[in-house]
C-alpha cells in the first residue's frame, strides 16, 4: 500500500488510512488559535458569536413570515365581517411583519457575511503558517527525498494542502456548524410550536436525507480518487516533459509525449463523467428524500389547521423553516465530500511535514569556524544502497589554499564527494573534517556558507541574470555584482544585451548558452566569497573553446582558496597540485600530472584515450571546416560565373 504523499489523494487499490475530522482538527488548532495573536483569537470568539446570533435571526424570519400571514387572514376577515380571532396588538399590522420579514432577511445576511469576513483572516493565517512551515521543512529534507519524488506531484501536494486547510476551515465552521445549529433549532422549534411529531418526522427525514448522502459520497470519494490520480499523473507528466523541452526535440518525441499526456487525460476524462453521473444520483436521491419529508410534514400542518389546532400561518412557519433547511441540506453531500478531500490533502502535506529529515543538525552543534580551509576526509566509506558501495575507505587531505583534483572513469564517486562534503548525505562511517572539525557536528547553514560550488549542470533560476548572480550574496551592491561578473568574464556580454543585468534568462536559463550560463554560476560563487571552493566537472559539458575561457575564470576563482576540483576531462588539472584517480570507490593513483604519466597506470590510461578522443575531434573538425570552405567557394563560383574566354592558336614559329 502506497503511502507516498506526492501520489494523488488516496492513490492505490486500498486508500491509507487517513486521521478523522476531530484528529485533523486538533492538528490545525494551534493554526486556527495561535496563541501569539490574541487579535485572532477575538476573530475566532466574535465569529462564533455572530454565528449563533445569525441563527438565531434566521429562525425569528419563518415567525416574521407566519405573523404577516396571521396578520393578512385577520384583515381579510374583519374586510368581509368574518371577525379576527388573530391575531392582535402590533402583529396585527400586516404590512408591519412584512418589513419585519425583510429586516429579518437583510440582518441574517448582513451578519452572515461579517463572520465570514471575520474569520477569513484566522483562516488565511492558518494556511499561510502550515504553507510556509512545510514548504521550509521540504527545504530540509534531504536530497535522496527529492531525487525519489518527481516535482510536479510534491508541489501538487502543497498546493492541495494549502486549498484543502482553507476549504476545512469555512466548511466546518461558515457551513456545516451553522447547519448544525439550524437542525437543532428547528427540531425545537417545531417541537415547542407543534408537537413532537413534527419534530419526529423531520428528524427521520434529516437522518435518512444525510444516511444516503453519506453513502452516495463515499461512492463518489472512490470515484473522485481515480479522477485525482488521472489529474496528477497527467500534470506531473506535463511538468516532467515541459521541463526536458529541448530533449523532446532532439528525439523527435513530441507525438509520444502527446500520447503518455493523453493516456493521462483519457483516464480524467473517464473518472470526471462518471462524477458528474454520481453527482446527477445524488441530487436526485436527496430531492426524493427531502421531499416526502416536507409533504408529511405539511400534511400535519394543514390536518391540524382543519381541527383548529393552529393557523394558516403555522402552516406558513412550516414550510419556510423547511425550505431554509433544505439550502443548508442541499450542499451535504458536497460538504462531507470536500471535508473528505480536505482531510485527505491535509493529511498529504502534514505526512511530509512529519518526515525526519534524513539529515540534521545534532543537539548542540555549533558553526563552523574557518580558519585555514583544510578539508580531510579519513577512511569514508558510503553507499546509496547498502548492496551497491561506492566509497570504499577514502583518504586524502586538501591543504589550505591547494588545488586537488579527484578524477576517475564514470560511476567512480567523484560526484558523491562533493555530496558528502556538502552533507546532502552522511557517510556510513569515516569523518569529513574542515580545520580539524568534523562536519557531521556543526551547523549544516555555516558549513555550507563556507563552500562555493560550481557544478557541471547550472540551473539557473526564472528570473534576471542580476538575481542568479546576486543569489551568492544577496545584500550585495549592485557595484559588487558587477565586479563579480568581471571576474566571471560575462560583464562584457550583460552590458551589450539591450536589459543587462535586469535580462530574464527563461526557465532553468535556457536563454543562455552552456558558457554563459556557467559564467553565471562562477559569478555569483565569485560573490558568495567562501574559503572553500568545489568544482564539480564545471566544464565537461563546454566545447574546447568555451572551456578554456571558463577555465581561466575558474584559476582566478580558486587562488588563495582551498579547491576540489572533481573533473572528467583531464585537461582541466594538469596544473592541480595534486590529483587523485579514484576507481570504483578506492584511490588507486595519486601525485602531479607528470608523475602520474609516467607510473603508466590508470590516469596515464586516460590520459591517452582522452587525447586519441581530442586529436580525432580536432581532425573531423578541420575536415567540415574545409568541407564549409570548398562549399562556399563552389557557391561563389555558382553564383557569380566568369565569362568564357575564346581560345586563339598561338602563332607558328618561323621556319
């Protein structure tokens, strides 16, 4: 059973079990009554209260209707010299109880809406504190939970859990409690004016009305649960494809993405027609219910009428207070659906908010404090799966203000390093040190503070290239970020762009090229200014060309700095001061440039294939570079022709 809160409400053939309206309700308390916002609280007190006063109001209005109809039949009768036996004094005015029965109206629903204004606030507050608290706490998580996730369905969850407090709250307390209420006072009412048969017959008719809505909505949850899946397979679908724009292009896949989105959609449209058909059973079942109880209930008002038992303004008084039931009646179905729902998304997001971050800072852990920037792993082993090791006993120190490199065939662990380094993981044993403190007992905020990373893939952020490069710093001047760019070498490219540094760079910074946005990300680390510097194969996705500009920008980032520099083109650490050659998780080789060719080994392997790779990309590119030359000089030749030139026979030689 699946109970992963990114999947739709409810997803799987058998539904979690989910916390109760009154356990979810004590979870939102201490949102909904914050005990530092004494002026919330009031909200909270002056809505109940105008609540109850609502009501009230709402009950005297079938009176104010069944006095102005006394009233009439009394006029009518003294008119025609019948006599009036009803009623007397004030409510003897007809036109009086009608006005009466007007403000009755106008003051319910004046007060109606106050308290929705009133509450709405405490509500909103609610919403925007869990919102905030869990969209933090998913910041904290650790990476493995977001590689396991896809996106799109965890930002679906906030989403639904921020829709799904706000729809809780108005349910409960502006419809289902007033409703309630109203029930209660009707049942008294007809009781106290009546009998206890009207009381009866309403109440078997409120319960049979609300049994069969209970039972036509769960069937319709079950079928509301498929629609929910269908809908978030298909957003999480469209983010993912969105998302990988430009590889759906290179692959020609746009039919195929069309088709996995429209599969999605298909399932939708299914489950959404089959709502609506509940939806129409529903209603019906509801109407059929609600209407016998009322006929019987009129049927008693008008039986006693005949007797004299009661005026035709009980009859009236009857009716009313029923129809104003039914209004309330009508959207239980909806109401117990949504509070459902609401129960279901909350739950979602209170499953993420609950979850341990994988890692945390220990009780006590103090910042980390710099001095030097010497960065010591001892004998660190880690695996992402217990059966799959990846580091085996991993050993080497990076002096202060040295350039280690840490290269190795593909799968090795270089990455994972820098990972550890950062604490997106923990090592299964082994210590990471910087000057001497172990990073698994400081403040992950200033470890991470004092690390600049370049990685191989810049995600940019949807906004100004000024932002991504002030997200280093972010009280930076503008004269800083600027500065940082120079170094970066990409100020000359921002000032000719008709925007500069207020230039949006579009989702992920697809507008930029790879260079450009790698200058982006050296800048802004240019500005972060930190004592240790990781670059994780920051320029093995570049051509020649561009990698040689970023590398130059790179060598003037890490002088003075203590620098890791996890590479896969070995070009790009000849100059290290030391590189290590790392092999399914052991170092096999370590020491210069120089001294590594010369061992012959596992570096000197790849040192060889790399440049047979270059020499032969070199080759093919001279190859279409003459190719593109003889092409445009046949153009040339083609478009501009020379004229022929008759031949003339050179003249005999005399003999």
């Amino acid at each position: 059973m699946s109970t992963d809160p990114t999947s739709a409400a409810g997803g799987g053939t058998t539904p979690p079990e989910r916390p109760g309206l009154f356990a979810t309700y004590r979870r939102l308390w201490p949102y909904l009554w914050p005990h530092t916002r004494p002026d919330l609280q009031r909200r909270v007190f002056l809505a109940f209260g105008l609540l109850l006063v609502a009501k009230f109001v709402t009950m005297l209005t079938p009176f104010t209707f069944k006095w102005a109809t006394d009233a009439l039949v009394a006029a009518v009768g003294d008119k025609d010299g019948l006599g009036a036996t009803l009623p007397t004094g004030l409510f003897a005015a007809p036109m009086l109880m009608i006005g009466l029965y007007g403000l009755s109206r106008v003051i319910m629903a004046v007060l109606t809406q106050v308290r929705d204004g009133l509450f709405a606030k405490v509500a909103m507050h609610a919403v925007r504190r869990l919102a905030l608290q869990t969209f933090e706490h998913m910041h904290r998580l650790s990476l493995r939970f977001h590689l396991e996730r896809k996106t799109g369905g965890l930002t679906r969850v906030l989403e639904r859990g921020r829709g799904g407090i706000e729809e809780l709250s108005r349910l409960m307390v502006l419809t289902l409690v007033p409703t309630i209420v109203e029930f209660l006072l009707v049942i008294g009412v007809l009781a106290y004016e009546f009998d206890w048969l009207y009381s009866f017959v309403v109440f078997v008719m409120v319960s049979a009305y609300l049994a069969f809505t209970w039972k036509a909505t769960q069937w319709r949850i079950e079928i509301r649960r498929r629609m929910n899946n269908s809908d978030t397979d298909a957003n999480t679908k469209a983010v993912d494809s969105l998302l990988n724009f430009e590889t759906v292009k290179y692959f020609g896949a746009e039919l195929r993405e069309a088709e996995r989105y429209d599969g999605s959609m298909a399932k939708y449209e299914k489950a959404s027609t089959q709502t609506y058909v509940s939806l129409a059973v529903l209603n019906a079942g509801q109407a059929l219910i609600f209407t016998i109880g009322m006929t019987v209930v009129m049927w008693l008002a008008a039986r006693d009428i005949m007797v004299g038992r009661t005026t035709l303004g009980g009859f009236v008084l009857v009716n009313t207070m029923l129809v104003q039931l039914s209004m309330p009646l009508n959207f239980m179905g909806m109401i117990y659906r949504e509070i459902k729902q609401a129960l279901i998304d909350i739950d979602d997001m209170f499953q993420i908010l609950h979850r341990n971050p994988e890692i945390a800072d220990r009780p006590g852990a103090k910042p980390l404090a710099v001095s030097d920037g010497v960065v010591r792993f001892e004998d660190v082993r880690f695996a992402y799966d217990p059966a799959r090791p990846i580091l085996r006993g991993v050993s080497f120190e990076v002096p202060a203000g040295r350039t280690i490199a840490i290269v190795g065939p593909s799968g090795a662990g270089k990455s994972t390093l820098s990972r550890l380094l950062f604490r997106f993981y923990e090592p299964q044993s082994g210590r990471i040190l910087i000057d001497g403190q172990d990073i698994a007992g400081v403040e992950q905020g200033s470890l991470r503070a004092a690390i600049g990373m370049v990685p191989q893939d810049t995600v940019l952020f949807n906004d100004t290239i000024g932002y991504n490069i002030r997200y280093g710093q972010w009280d930076a001047s503008d004269e800083a970020v600027r500065e940082a760019a120079r170094l970066a070498q990409i100020d000359r490219f921002v000032s000719s762009l008709p925007e500069g540094y207020d230039t949006p760079v579009g989702e992920r910074g697809l507008k930029l090229s790879g260079g450009e946005k790698q200058r982006v990300a050296i800048a802004r680390t240019i500005l972060k200014g930190p004592p240790i510097l990781v670059l994780d194969e920051a320029t093995s996705a570049l051509d020649s060309f561009t990698e040689r500009e970023i590398q130059d920008a790179l060598d003037k980032v890490s002088r003075g700095r203590t620098t890791l520099v996890i590479a896969h083109r070995l070009s790009t650490v000849v100059n290290a001061d030391e590189i290590i050659v790392l092999d399914r998780g052991v170092i096999v080789e370590r020491g210069d440039h120089q001294s590594l060719l010369d061992l012959g080994g596992v570096y000197a392997s790849l040192w060889s294939r790399q440049r047979e790779a270059d020499e032969a990309r070199e080759i093919l590119k001279r190859a279409e570079e003459r190719r593109a030359d003889e092409e445009v000089s046949l153009s040339d030749v083609q478009a501009n022709p020379q004229p022929m030139r008759p031949v003339v026979p050179e003249p005999m030689p005399a003999e």
